[in-house]
C-alpha cells in the first residue's frame, strides 16, 4: 500500500457496512427529533388558534355591534380581530417553536448527545472528500491546513447536515469550542490521529461540555406567559367592546 493510499485510510468515509449501521442510529435520531418538534410545534400553535377561536365566539355579538356602528368603535372592533387571529396565533407559533427546539434539545441532550456531535464529524468528512483540493490535504497528511481552515468553513454552514440536526447542533456547539477540541485532539493522539479516534475524542469532549440546562426539561413558563396575556386581552375585550 502507498503512503496515499495509507494516509487515506486513515480519514476516508465510513464503508458502506458502517454507514448503513450509522444510518439506522440517526434515522431513530431524525425521525425522535422530527417528531418532537413537529407535534410539540403545532400542539401550542393549535392550542393558541382554539383559545382564540373560542374567545372570537364569546366576542362576536360585541363585534358585530361595534362594526355595525363605526367610527371608533369599529376601529376596536378590527383591533379585536387583529389580536385574536393574527397576534395571538403568531405570538404561539414562536414560542411553539422556541418550545419544540428545547423538546429536541433535551431528548439529543439525554439519549444522543454523543451522537450528534459523531454524526457532525461524519458529515464532515463525507463534505471533505467531495470536494478534490481538500481531500488532497488529508492524502498529503496536510492536516493543520484542514483544521485550520476546512473545519472553520464547514462549521458555518453545515451545509449537509439534517435541517432539524443542524440547529440542534448549533445550540449545543454555541458554549462549546468545538475548534478547540479539535486542535487538543491533533495533540493529544499525535501518530494515531485517524478519523475514529478524531471521532471519539472529539464527541466525548463535547458531550462533557454540553451545559447542564441544555439537559433539564423544556420549560412551559412562555407558553403560560402568552396564555395569560391572552386571557387578559379576551377580559378586556369584554369590558371595553360592551
């Protein structure tokens, strides 16, 4: 075997056999966090969308009223409406999705939180040998230029990554110098630097600085905020649509 050939195997892309092992793990991660955040995403948003349809029913009479007679009180009347199926609803789908991104969060955090940082590496490297000039660095056993400057690229972009995996990851990495791990990893495993140790060390590191808050339960408290908020709207609406 040529020194290419053996430098190449030290950072060439899973085979076949370990990517479909690799696979069948993150599809469960996808299809778990896909899950979470769509039916945790869409209960709140449809949550807020009922309250106000209910409210818009106790409030239809007053509405009516005050659209029928016009000046101001048809302004508040619109203001109503505007409130109850425009504000209301939007106000629930982001804090649904705040929501869903710390439901996927919590449930990476728990069960993958090594995953995800292997899983990020793999994609990593399947970008780089895709790409001729950067798969030559790692041939040439040129690793300082690719660590120094592929990784630093990759990480802005994250282009081949699973959208839902992607901002999971961002929020994970956004405490963390996942560059740095990088550096100590050249360092600390020196001859025997190949894409499975990188792998390993790297996501153990990273799993360690995971913040623990990161791995607490999703909070309801702005679900519960936006509730309250909106009750108190709908009792307004009772007294000053009278």
């Amino acid at each position: 075997m040529s020194e290419n050939e053996k430098q190449e195997s030290k950072f060439a892309p899973s085979n076949w056999k370990d990517k479909l092992g690799g696979s069948a793990n993150i599809l469960k991660i996808t299809t778990g966090s896909a899950w979470r955040y769509i039916s945790r995403l869409m209960g709140v948003f449809l949550l807020g969308l009922i309250v106000n349809i209910i409210f818009f029913v106790f409030l239809q009479n007053k509405i009516d009223y005050q659209l029928g007679k016009g000046g101001g009180g048809s302004l508040l009347a619109i203001g109503a409406i505007t409130f109850l199926f425009v504000a209301f609803p939007a106000a629930y789908f982001f804090i649904g999705h705040k929501q869903a991104l710390q439901s996927v969060i919590y449930y990476i955090g728990n069960h993958f939180k090594k995953g995800i940082f292997e899983y990020f590496i793999d994609k990593l490297f399947d970008f780089a040998y895709k790409k001729p000039a950067i798969k030559a660095q790692l041939e040439n056993d040129k690793t300082d230029d690719f660590f120094s400057t592929t990784v630093p690229e990759y990480l802005e972009r994250l282009e081949n990554m699973n959208g839902t995996l992607k901002r999971a990851f961002k929020k994970f990495t956004g405490n963390i110098d996942i560059l740095g791990l990088f550096s100590s990893a050249q360092t600390e495993l020196g001859g025997s630097l190949n894409l499975d140790n990188l792998k390993n060390y790297v996501s153990e590191k990273a799993a360690e600085k995971i913040p623990i808050p990161m791995l607490s339960k999703p909070s309801w408290a702005w679900t519960i905020a936006v509730m309250f908020v909106n009750i108190l709207f709908f009792a307004a609406c009772l007294i000053f649509l009278a």
